[in-house]
C-alpha cells in the first residue's frame, strides 16, 4: 500500500513510518525540517513544505491508499493559534479532492465518542485540559472536528499518557464507561495500532480509547 504519513517527524510518527516501511509499505512524509527525518529508506518519499500550503498537502495525499495522521499538539501554555486544526482541515480536503478515503489519527479522551458512558476520566480529563493546556484543547477540538464532520472512513486514537518504554505488544481498545482501558501506552504500541487499522475496519468512523 501507499501510505501518506503527516507528523513523521514526532515520535509517534517517527514509530509509524519506520514500522509502515518494514512491513513493505510505501511511505510519502510531509516535513518542514527534512534534517529532522533520519531514515532513510527505498521505500520513502519525502516532500519538504508547510501543513498551511494545500497544493503541497495534496501532492502527498494523491495517490494513496490511506493517509496517518501523527500530528503533535503544543502544549506551550503561552501557544497560540490553529495550525494542527487548519492543516488537518487542508489534509482532509485534499483527501476529499483526490478521493482518498481512509484516515487515520491521534487524538484525546478529551474529546469524546458518542459510544462512551459516563466516567470521572471522561470529565476529568476536559477540565484538566483546559486549565493547563487551554490552545492544545482548542487545537484538539477543531482537529477532530474536521475529521469527525467528513464523510471520510477515519479512526482516532485517543490515548492519554504515551512513554517511550519499550513496546508491550498489548492493546486495550474500546469505550470510556464500556470497555477497561488504562491510562499508559507505549508509543511503539501507539504506532502499532495505527499501522494496524490499515487493514482492520472494527473502528471504522469511531474514535476508539486505547492503552496498554
């Protein structure tokens, strides 16, 4: 497959570019610091550019097969503006334009899936979100939003305290208040996941919690 990757820079996405590669897929990033990209492989296409320009959006998106999203959050208290927001919005219309229909993503149980019961985690989490990281929450909100309002066949990861330990190969995915699901994930196994729902339709247009 052709796989798009925004993000590729990140931890998250370093993870899931370097896994869509080993597993024999072919990889297209969009950097604005190509120097931060250290991989090299046959199997990747880099574009260097700004999320904020939609012509070099949809040259990365055209011709793919699915596109993941591994787009980071500022969680500067002093951050301003909605350039995670806007450029996923700039993803999505050029998925739209080019009829790529597959998305997949990151976000928070900040934001919530109509499939979760109600919990102290589900209320929690918003307000701890938007007294310590109010741009991130806005950032977060109009994010999903943008992808949630399409008619994209798209999966959101929420996940809530990522590390960098090695990965558990253990994955807990379901709904706050329905399905137990912790609070830690490995990276590694973040971007397993991701990676996985390439080819797995159980969460499809859903936005799933998940943990270790």
């Amino acid at each position: 497959m052709r796989i798009a990757v925004f993000g590729a820079t990140g931890k998250v996405g370093r993870l899931v570019t370097e896994q869509l590669l080993t597993a024999g897929h072919e990889v297209t990033v969009l950097v604005r610091t190509p120097d931060k990209l250290t991989i090299d492989h046959p199997g990747l296409a880099v574009r260097i550019g700004q999320l904020s320009d939609a012509a070099t959006v949809r040259d990365v998106v055209v011709g793919s097969d699915a596109v993941i999203s591994a787009l980071g959050l500022s969680l500067r208290r002093g951050a301003r503006g909605t350039p995670v927001t806007d450029g996923t919005r700039s993803i999505v219309a050029a998925m739209q334009e080019t009829g790529v229909r597959r998305f997949i993503g990151l976000a928070t149980p900040s934001v919530p899936d109509p499939r979760d019961g109600p919990t102290f985690k589900a209320k929690l989490l918003p307000l701890i979100a938007a007294v310590s990281f109010p741009n991130a929450l806005t950032e977060l909100r109009g994010m999903t939003a943008a992808v949630m309002g399409s008619e994209l066949d798209w999966t959101l990861a929420r996940i809530t305290n990522p590390t960098d330990r090695p990965a558990k190969a253990t994955v807990r995915a379901g709904f706050l208040g329905r399905d137990a699901i912790g609070w830690a994930m490995t990276r590694a196994d973040i971007a397993a996941f991701l990676v996985g729902q390439l080819t797995d339709t159980t969460y499809v247009r859903a936005a799933p919690a998940i943990s270790n």
